[in-house]
C-alpha cells in the first residue's frame, strides 16, 4: 500500500497561521483516489471546533454502520485515549467519508470501545502504546483492500511516520503567506534523513503544488 503525506502549509512550512484553501487541497487530496484517509486525532478536533459553533446532536441514524459509497474514502483516525467519543456521528453525517475507522490501544478507555461497537463503527487494536503504524498499515490493506493510504494530519503524526521510514510520497500545496510568529511548522518533529525527488509542480489558484517521491534511502 502507497503511503502519501498530503499538506497545506504557507510559505515559511506552517501548518496553521493562514487562510488555508480548503477545496484546493481536498480537490488535490481526491486525485491520489485513495481507499483510506488517516486523520490525526488533533486534525479532527481542530476541524470540528473550526466549522460548528456547536455540534449537531446524534441521530437514530448515526448509531448504524451508513451505506458505504465506495466512491468516498475510509477516515482512519488513532484515537487511543477516546478524544472523539460523543463526537463521531458529525464525521457519519458530514458525507465526505464512506464511514469512520478507529485505532485503539491497551491503553483506551473501555467506555470508548462500548461507544464504538455499540455504533458499529469498526476498530482495531494495536496493542501497547505507541501505535506501531507499519503493523496497522498491513492491517488496514488487508482488510479494507486499500491500494493508496492518505495522510491528512499534523506534524507529531506526520514525523511519526517520516521518522518510521513508511512514507512515499509528500503532497504539499503551498500557500503565498507567511505564518510568522504564528507559525506550527509541519516538519518540526522530523529526525529523519529527508532527501525528496520531485515528481510534479503546478500552480493551483495563486497556490504552488508541489508532489514529492521520499528516496528509497531516506526510507532505510
């Protein structure tokens, strides 16, 4: 399974401190078609505060698995201390995902795994913390048939996986701002030898996108 780290960011690498262009990156996010998104947990909080004041209550509706539109992507999100307990259903109605997958651990509170099967929503355990992700990368292909996994996420996640050797793409639409004192740079946590190659450049809407192949020695 193809791993791509897709990001928004301004010109001096932050993630957060400017008017990030939403329909650009999903848009771009779309043409990789991939089967799984995983979405940081933080990501998700963030995207929920950011877009309702206050979130809709549950529905009868929620608390069943949706019919899946194979044309809509699996949201992945590790979620091991049940931060999005409560919360799940706005993600169900939202309709950008064909449903929600959660990555649970030794450590994640038995209610949140009540809440979770109580709901249908499919989870997997990882065992101890942290999340070994090349071990729930091949459970992932293997149960969900994904060929492309995208990652939507921050910079703990995204260095994460970078520093773990298990991306193979970056995506990285970039933004005609400075962050300045504002800035979350999206590489703070990388350790990583990060020598790239570029496989494509184009300007999107006053935007730079800029599409990256992580070299296979800075994966070792």
């Amino acid at each position: 399974m193809k791993i791509v780290l897709h990001n928004s960011v301004s010109l001096d690498g932050s993630l957060l401190g400017f008017d990030a262009d939403l329909a650009a990156h999903y848009r771009i996010a779309g043409g990789f078609k991939a089967g799984i998104h995983l979405v940081g947990s933080e990501t998700a909080l963030v995207g929920l505060k950011t877009f309702f004041r206050k979130l809709p209550a549950e529905r009868e509706s929620d608390l069943v698995k949706p019919d899946a539109n194979p044309r809509l992507p699996l949201w992945v999100i590790p979620d091991t201390h049940g931060r999005l307990k409560n919360k799940l259903h706005v993600l169900r109605q939202a309709g950008y995902c064909r449903d929600v997958v959660i990555l649970t651990a030794s450590h994640t509170p038995k209610g949140y795994l009540h809440y979770l099967t109580e709901r249908h929503y499919d989870w997997h355990y990882m065992g101890k913390r942290p999340v070994q992700y090349d071990h729930a990368f091949d459970v992932l292909a293997r149960e969900y048939k994904a060929r492309t996994l995208l990652v939507d996420a921050g910079k703990t996640l995204n260095g994460i996986l970078l520093n773990a050797g298990l991306v193979d793409e970056i995506s990285l639409l970039v933004h005609p701002a400075l962050a300045g004192s504002g800035r979350f740079p999206l590489f703070a946590d990388l350790k990583a030898d990060g020598r790239l190659r570029l496989l494509k450049h184009k300007g999107v809407a006053g935007k730079l996108w800029l599409h990256y192949r992580v070299d296979a020695a800075a994966k070792k």
